[in-house]
C-alpha cells in the first residue's frame, strides 16, 4: 500500500511516517509538505535513503501537484492543518449524522 501523508514533515505527521515505515514494511509513504511554521524537515531525518519513503514539497491546495501525486498514492491521509481546516469547515457539517 502506498500513503499520501499531507503535512508529513509537522510533529504528528512525522511520528506517523516513521510508525508506518517501521511497522509496516509492505508500506510506502510519500509525504507532501510546504515546510510553513510547522514543517520541519529534521522531523523525517533519516528516511530520504529509504526507498520507501518519498518527499515531496508543495501546497495540497495547488491541485495539479495533488493530482500528480494522489496518481501514486491508494491512501491518502491528512495531518495538515490545512486539510483538517477544510475537513472541520466543510465536510463534516455535510457529511454528519448529527448536527453539530
């Protein structure tokens, strides 16, 4: 299985990364990141001699980038604070059983 990890280089996108990577070795990930306030390469340091392990650096809301990358990703999986913005705001007010 390969993952998209958006946000991969913050705190918890990272500490997923490296859990995947070293949990599950049928597993590639490949991380896309802007590297703003949060990002932090030295959070994935390390992993660029895996060969599982891809980094990609860009916006998610650039959408010729995502489109390109989603193409090699079966999951995606959002730790980017961008992401979880739009998911709060937009999705789960539609998506919800309950009103929230």
């Amino acid at each position: 299985m390969r993952l998209l990890v958006t946000g991969g280089a913050g705190f918890i996108g990272s500490n997923f990364v490296h859990h995947v990577l070293s949990r599950h070795p049928d597993y590639s990930v490949i991380v896309l990141d802007l590297l703003t306030y949060a990002g932090n390469m030295e959070n994935l340091s390390g992993l660029a001699s895996n060969p599982r392990f891809r980094f990609e650096r860009g916006d998610i809301c650039d959408a010729q980038l995502a489109a390109r990358i989603m193409g090699g990703a079966s999951t995606p999986s959002s730790t980017s604070p961008r992401n979880l913005t739009w998911t709060a705001a937009f999705w789960i007010p539609r998506h919800s059983p309950a009103p929230m």
